[in-house]
C-alpha cells in the first residue's frame, strides 16, 4: 500500500486512481489526519505501507525522521518547483528521493523499488527455486518462461516472496494489497486470490509452493 499525503483531494485522489489501474493499493492523508494516523496504526498495519509520497504539506509536521523510528518504507516528496532550496530543504528534512511533477505513476513504482533494493542489497528480482519474482509490474518467470498473472495475483505472489519464506496471515496479505481502508472488499478474497494462483503455480512447477495453515496464514516455500 502506498500512503500519499498532500492538503489537496483532487491531488489525493488522482494518485489513488492511477495507483488503482496499476493494481497497487493507496491511502490519501491531509497533515493533520496522517500525524493522527501515524500515533494510533498498530506496527503490523504499519508493515503493509511500501512507501510515502509527500505532497503539498508542512514536511516539518509529517516529519520524515519520526517515521523511521517505525518503520523503513521509502518517503518520497513530490515537488511541485524545480527550485535547489526546496530541494535541499526537502533532503534535509529525512525524505528518501525528490520527484519533480508532472511524473508517470510507473517512475514513482520504479523508485520505491530501486529505494527499497538498496536498502535490502537485493537485485531486481526474487529468484526462489525455478521461479523468479519481479517487484516492478513484471509477470514472474519460471524457467525462464513469462507466467501471466492477474495483478492481485501477482501482487501477493510478490509480496509472499519479499517475506523471505516468513509465515503471514490473511490480514497481512489483505492489507498489502488492497489497503488498510478498504471496506468495500472482504478479507476472504484473499483466499480465492491464493487459490487461483496456487492452482496456476502448482501447473507450472509441478508441486504447490504456498504452504498454507489454518489461523496461521501463508508461507512461500523457498
């Protein structure tokens, strides 16, 4: 989920649209809700976050350097002037990467990525056993073959794989994936979502590679 915070609705929700058409889950904050949210959000929602955009705000009160003491997801600030003083005061406040708009949502994807590789020293992708996992929108491969896959699907298939063969349960993935505020879908599409794409991995690889228990949740088996 992508957490976008900026004074103006129309802002908010022209991200969350075209994060919408790219399968990716957003949640939009003016400055004074997102500082409520971020005393109140228990850590494991906290963990569904991927990253931070900061829009029109008062960055002093959002306050970047707070929320590493919570947790490691990118911040990056969309900068409205190409000015050095903004720049270097956007840097100066704790933020990751300074976007100047108008930007293509994929660049956004492309950063968040590239932000979250080199903090994890990890390559582009996620080799586990004969698949390989992309994080930048790409359908997985296995043996070097493309896998299409619808994007929820491939989204939880990334998400599994990014947990490095750590068990999560429903609500983590639900969260990853549609968001924390979500209240028009129900937790249980999770289940079919896993289902189909278990049924579709199982067909390529021979086995099932999602290791599933009850009440405990899921774990791709690396």
């Amino acid at each position: 989920m992508i957490v976008i915070v900026d004074e103006r609705d129309l802002v908010k929700e022209g991200y969350s649209s075209l994060f919408g058409r790219e399968g990716v889950a957003s949640a939009g904050f003016d400055t004074h809700e997102f500082g409520e949210w971020v005393e109140s959000v228990a850590d494991e929602d906290l963990k569904a976050v991927q990253a931070f955009l900061i829009g029109e705000c008062e960055t002093e009160k959002v306050s970047p350097r707070k929320l590493r003491d919570r947790t490691g997801a990118p911040v990056i600030a969309l900068a409205d002037q190409n000015s050095l003083e903004n720049t270097l005061r956007l840097f100066e406040a704790g933020v990751d990467d300074v976007v100047r708009k108008p930007v293509h949502i994929r660049e956004i994807l492309a950063r968040i990525t590239a932000i979250r590789r080199r903090a994890l020293d990890q390559q582009d992708f996620m080799q586990v056993g004969a698949m390989r996992i992309f994080c930048d929108g790409r359908d997985p491969e296995i043996d070097g073959e493309p896998l299409p896959l619808p994007r929820r699907e491939r989204r939880i298939l990334e998400y599994l794989a990014g947990n490095n063969g750590r068990r999560v349960t429903k609500t983590q993935v639900f969260n990853a994936i549609y968001g924390i505020f979500d209240g028009e879908v129900e937790e249980n599409v999770v289940e079919s979502h896993i289902s189909k794409l278990r049924k579709k991995l199982r067909e390529k690889l021979g086995f099932d590679p999602i290791e599933s228990k009850r009440f405990l949740g899921y774990r791709l088996i690396v």
